[in-house]
C-alpha cells in the first residue's frame, strides 16, 4: 500500500502510483472476470451460461440478492481503484513534485471518471468519492446518480484540457490515455444522459481530430498484435510474462470464454440470440464467433482439426473468436496464457454514438453518414454499390446500406450495429437498460424496449425494469454502516 507520505516526497513513486492506474483496467478484467461478466453482460443475451450455472441460475434470471459475492467483489475493486485515482489527484500537485504534477492529475481524473460512470452504471445511487478519505469519512451516505455524473463530466473535462494527444505522446507513451480518449468517453456519458447535442459534439472532436480512425480489418482489429491500433482508444491488454507469472496464473478474461477443449472453463458462451442478430453475409460474424461446424479450426492446433465443443455446456455451438487465435500465439502451449487484446473504449463507439446522437436530434443525413462508415468497413472497405459490382453474394451485396429516415426505423438500425459492432466488449447490457429510458420515456413497464425484449422476447419472465435495471447495494455494507448507507429502491 502506498502512504500519503511516500507519494508526495516522492515523483517516482507517484509515477508508479500513475501507472498502477493502468495497471487496474487489465487486473479488473483478468482478475476479476466472474464479477465483470455478472456486471456488464450475463444479465443481458450476448451470452448464455457455459459450465457455470450461476450465470443462468442467478443472473440471466434475476434471482441473485444484495448478498451476492460476486456484486460485492465488484463494489469492493471498484472503490479500490477509485482510491487509488484519489492517492494520485490529491497528491499530484505538492510542491516537492519534481516534475509537473497537472498531467498526473489528468491522468488520475480521467481513470476516476471512468471508474464512477462504470459504477453509477451498475448501482446507480451509490457512496462518492471524490478524495482520499480520512477514517472519520469511510462510512458515508450515497450520493445520487446525478450527483455522481457531475464529477464524472467534471472529470473528464480537466482530462480533456490538461492530456496530450496520441501524436504528442509519442512511441513511447502508446497506451496512455489521452485528450481523445476523454472526449471519446464524455460522449458516451453523455448518450446515456440522453444529452444528445452534448454527446455529438464531443464525437465530433474525436472523429474531427485526426487521433483515431476505424482500423481497416476487423478480424485483425482484436489481434494481440495489433494492441495500440489508432481504433483501441484506450488499450488494456493483458500481456503474459513467464519470468514474473509462474504456475496457475491464468487469464480468467480467457478462461471464462474459452471452450473446455482449449482447456478453459467455458463458463459463459456466445447465444443463439446474438448469433441471429447478424445480418446474412456480415463479415462480422465469422469474425467474432468460433462457430461449431463452419470455421471451428485454430491454426496449429489439434493438427488443425475441428474444434471439439462439448463438455462446454449445454447445446454449446459458438466460442468468442475475438480471443482466440493460432496456436502459435498460445505462452506456454497454453490457450489461457494468451495476449489478448480486448477493447475498453473504441473508436467505432465513437462513430456510433455520433450515429445515435443526430438521429435524435433529428440529423438524418449524419446519422445516415456515420452509420455507414461502421458498415463500409465491415463490408472490407467498400460500398455497398461495389460490392454488388462485383457480384458478391450473385451480386445481393454484403450488408445493405441504411436509407431509412424516419427517426424510430433508424434508431433501431443504429441500435442493432451497436450490438454486432460491439459484441461482447461490456456494452450490451448497459445499452439494454438506457434503450428503455430513449424508447419508454415515461418508465411505464410493459411497453419499453428493455422490457419486451428481455421479458417477452427471451422468456425472462423475471425481469423487472424498476428493479433490476440497478444491482443491488452489497447487503455487507448496508449492515455494517448502521443505518448510514442505505439500499437501492425496489431491493
């Protein structure tokens, strides 16, 4: 644990004290991906549970409690890594700081904000944080979401001034987060705020700014080799090293995906639902999913025979090819000591966002554009006119592009290139929620989006929007505060 004391007498260590920062977002997933997942997608239908059961039994149906350990594990490394953004902050400027301590403060304000909007998402109302505490301070009330969304905005705007962009970082400062990336994630607090000019202004300065650009093949795009692409905005890969990491030390961001035969635990795999979601002929698909029976060779491995898909749970036909690759890439011989590359914060976000943003202020033409831009690349970089040139598909094309106007047609195409775009990357399950507030307006349960999709469509005759839109507050920690914290309505 680094003391007060150390930091500010200290730069050195308060550099340390930075890069343990960034540290956090590949530990966050690795280390912690039972309560990742539980979090940000089993409760929504990318995913179906492999071998572990909780996932369907508990979370897919709404039955887990305020005791659940996996909610509480979650609680307890997000307010860890918000401390740490706090060691950093209120220690960055003192004056025996040998080197200037704004960029540090940036740095530190920006992983704060992320932290709160990824926390305020899953709980909503919860305790905020916005320095170091003292231990008369521990024990404090929640702050509202709104109140916890000022900081965050707050935030990332003196992220926003004070960051050096990708270009002024340089070689050597790959993987720092910078102006862009804060613009990048302001945007997206911003569309789920329903602040929709706000939310295309600040897309606009990414997608105007030169620092970022959709990289040119999609399938590579997630390739270990490809960490620091001008798409990965906000790089967290996770890159094995058997000098420090010896024995049982594996990636449970793999392992969790994997298939048993790779020798993970296949604890979560890819629906039936999202397969269906792609679109005939979308490149996207092969791309992102190991599919039984249609491209279920890994190069190199098994003498490149088939992929063996059972024992990985029930009626098992698909695997997360974003993450798998040769077996050439496997540390170790071993499928869970694998880099990997997965994405925090994309550009193709970005462009998405600016899609929705303008369909709802009623910008057709760049919602239209942006759209577009998402499905050009999927298409290999071409149109739609020349992939029918070309007689692609008896000359039908690739995807289609969207000419639809009216504004309710095109939110749900926009929505649903969220969903393939983005699959699997911890979007879905908060887009599922804040599509209800955009579709149902007035909460009424029944006619939302949300709500007919998971209760009616899926069969998930648990789900109640009011209730489990938010997870529950850790009932550990609304016992131990003697009355001070107290849990989310509807729990």
């Amino acid at each position: 644990m680094l003391s007060t004391a150390t930091l500010t007498s200290d730069s050195t260590v308060l550099n340390m004290a930075v890069n343990r920062l960034y540290g956090s977002i590949n530990w966050r997933e690795y280390g912690l991906g039972r309560q990742q997942f539980g979090t940000h997608e089993a409760c929504a239908d990318d995913f179906i549970s492999g071998t572990t059961v909780d996932f369907d039994q508990v979370f897919a149906n709404y039955t887990y409690l305020s005791s659940n350990g996996w909610v509480q594990q979650y609680w307890d490394r997000t307010y860890q890594n918000i401390h740490y953004c706090n060691l950093v902050i209120d220690n960055a400027n003192k004056s025996n700081a040998k080197v200037s301590g704004t960029l540090y403060e940036a740095q530190g304000k920006f992983f704060r904000a992320y932290y709160n909007f990824d926390l305020t998402n899953v709980f909503g109302d919860a305790p905020l944080r916005d320095h170091d505490p003292s231990l008369a301070e521990y024990n404090i009330p929640k702050s509202t979401h709104a109140e916890i969304i000022d900081l965050v905005i707050s935030d990332l705007k003196f992220a926003i001034d004070n960051l050096p962009t990708r270009a002024q970082w340089g070689t050597s400062g790959l993987g720092r987060v910078t102006k862009g990336t804060a613009q990048g994630l302001l945007a997206k607090v911003y569309l789920y705020e329903q602040d929709y000019a706000n939310a295309k202004l600040y897309a606009e300065q990414v997608i105007n700014g030169g620092e970022y650009s959709l990289f040119p093949d999609y399938r590579a795009l997630y390739s270990p080799d490809n960490l620091y692409s001008a798409e990965n905005m906000m790089p967290g890969g996770f890159i094995f090293n058997s000098s420090i990491w010896t024995g049982r030390w594996y990636s449970p961001f793999l392992q969790w995906q994997g298939l048993k035969s790779l020798g993970a635990n296949a604890c979560l795999v890819p629906s039936q639902s999202l397969y269906d979601a792609y679109e005939s002929g979308d490149p996207r698909l092969k791309a992102s999913l190991l599919i039984k029976g249609v491209n279920d060779t890994i190069p190199g491995f098994n003498n490149n025979n088939a992929v063996d898909f059972s024992g990985s749970g029930t009626n098992t036909k698909y695997a997360n090819r974003k993450l798998i690759w040769p077996y050439s890439y496997w540390n170790n011989s071993n499928f869970n000591f694998q880099n990997v590359n997965p994405m925090f914060l994309r550009f193709a976000d970005i462009v998405l966002i600016d899609a929705e943003a303008s369909n709802e202020l009623g910008n057709t033409a760049d919602a239209q554009k942006y759209l577009e831009q998402i499905r050009y690349r999927a298409r290999g970089n071409k149109t739609f006119a020349a992939s029918v040139s070309a007689g692609e598909n008896g000359g039908a094309g690739i995807l289609p592009e969207i000419t639809a106007t009216d504004k309710a047609t095109l939110r749900l195409a926009i929505w649903h290139e969220r969903r393939v775009e983005l699959a699997m990357e911890f979007n879905r399950w908060f887009d599922l929620v804040r599509y209800n507030k955009v579709a149902n307006p007035d909460g009424t349960d029944g006619t939302g989006y949300t709500y007919a999709l998971l209760h009616d469509t899926y069969g998930r005759t648990n789900f109640d929007y009011e209730k489990f839109s938010r997870f529950p507050i850790p009932s550990a920690y609304i016992t131990s505060s003697n009355g001070i914290l107290t849990q989310n309505s509807n729990w």
